[in-house]
C-alpha cells in the first residue's frame, strides 16, 4: 500500500500536521528480492496483517539538503 505526500504542498521550517485517510492509500505491488522482480498488486492487503511502514524520501535530483522530522505517527480507527 502507498500514499505519496509532496513536500511542496506544505510549509518549511514549520510542523504541519498531515491526515491521510487509510482509504487513500492504493496497493502498488512489491518488489520481491527473492524472484528479482516487481510483483504486480494482487488487491490482497489487509490492514490486520499490518507491520511496517516506510518512508521513501525520494530526491532523484540531489536538490535538497536539511533534515526531516517525523513525530506522533498515530492510526486510528474512525
């Protein structure tokens, strides 16, 4: 499953808060290292089967220097 959020749509050098409704996450695939190969989404996750998550800061570029800070992660059930 993956959002993307774009640095550019928030404030720099402020805290925001950012809300990403579980819904809008979409499932994308996986690479598997074992088959050396991207594995299409076969619409299979479940949310209780969850364990990771990961960030992905991507700057193909090498544009962007400074530091990130993330704090009070939290899901919630609604």
């Amino acid at each position: 499953m993956g959002f993307t959020i774009r640095a550019s749509d928030y404030r720099v050098g402020e805290w925001v808060t950012v809300e990403i409704p579980l819904s809008n996450f979409k499932e994308s695939g996986a690479w598997s290292s074992k088959e050396n190969k991207w594995l299409d989404p076969r619409v299979e996750f479940d949310w209780n089967r969850f364990k990771t998550l990961h960030f992905d800061f991507d700057d193909w570029e090498n544009r962007n220097t400074g530091d990130i800070y993330l704090d009070d992660i939290v899901f919630k059930h609604r």
